[in-house]
C-alpha cells in the first residue's frame, strides 16, 4: 500500500510540473488575444463538444452560470461564439465556436505542439512512443473512474 501512495504522490507531481510548463507555453497567446484562462475554456469547450447549452457550459467548465454568462457576453463581444437559438425549442439558446474563436483554440494546441515536438528532438522517439501509450491508457482508467464516481453521485 505504501509503494502505491509513493507511486501516486510521484505521478500527480510530474503530471503536474509537465501541466504547469504546457500551461506556460500556452499562455503566451492568451496576452496576444487579449482572452482570460477563463474565456478560453469555454472555447476550448465548445471546440471539444461543439454546440452548448448555458447550462451545459456551467458543468463543463465548473463554473457560475452568471460567471458564465459574463464570459460568453464577452467572448460574443469579441466575436468569437455566438448564440443562436434552438430551431425546435426557441427556449433553449446554444453557444457555438465561430471561425474567430476556433483560430485561437488552434494556434493555443499549435503552440503547446510545437513546444512538445521540441522537447521530443531530445530524446529517442522510442522513449515518447511507449510514453504515450502509457498515458492513453492511463486516461482512459481515468475516464472510466471519474465516469464511475459521477454516475455514483
């Protein structure tokens, strides 16, 4: 039980140091777009699930729903979502990505590439293979954890 608490300790720490030097990557363009962490997620959000409802939105980026609400006057503002209302139920209002929104999202993942495949130069590309397998699979036990404890709730 100890060697697994070690083991544990051990992995949060470097997923967490390798997060905070991808995150720093990143975070460069957030100065030259001018959006917030925040404002990011929900367009990260909305790139990864497409369409969003508020409330949706809410539990996806754990958030208010007037926080929320908030973020997406600007990012619409800014011309990077829109609101549009639902053809069948013109109650219910989705957030979608425009083209605006959609570039920064990708140049943010282009970035955080291009720092990876420079850390990957480094090394054997043998090393990084058997990595990213390992990492594949341990977020897919992942998913099926966190999937698990949410339909426990």
């Amino acid at each position: 039980m100890e060697k697994l608490q070690e083991l544990s300790e051990g992995l949060e720490k470097a997923i967490r140091r390798a997060h905070t030097n991808m995150y720093r990557r990143g975070r460069s363009l957030f100065s030259k777009t001018g959006i917030s962490d925040s404002q990011f997620s929900v367009l990260l959000a909305l790139e990864e699930l497409g369409p969003l409802t508020m409330g949706e939105l809410c539990k996806q980026i754990f958030t208010a729903c007037s926080t929320a609400t908030d973020l997406a006057n600007r990012l619409e503002r800014d011309e990077l979502v829109e609101r549009i209302k639902d053809d069948k139920d013109h109650r219910v209002v989705r957030m979608h990505l425009l083209p605006k929104g959609k570039k920064i999202v990708q140049d943010y993942i282009q970035e955080r590439q291009h720092f990876l495949e420079a850390v990957l130069e480094e090394s054997p590309s043998n090393e990084y293979i058997a990595l990213l397998e390992t990492l594949e699979g341990f977020a897919e036990r992942m998913d099926i954890s966190e999937n698990k404890s949410l339909s426990a709730d």
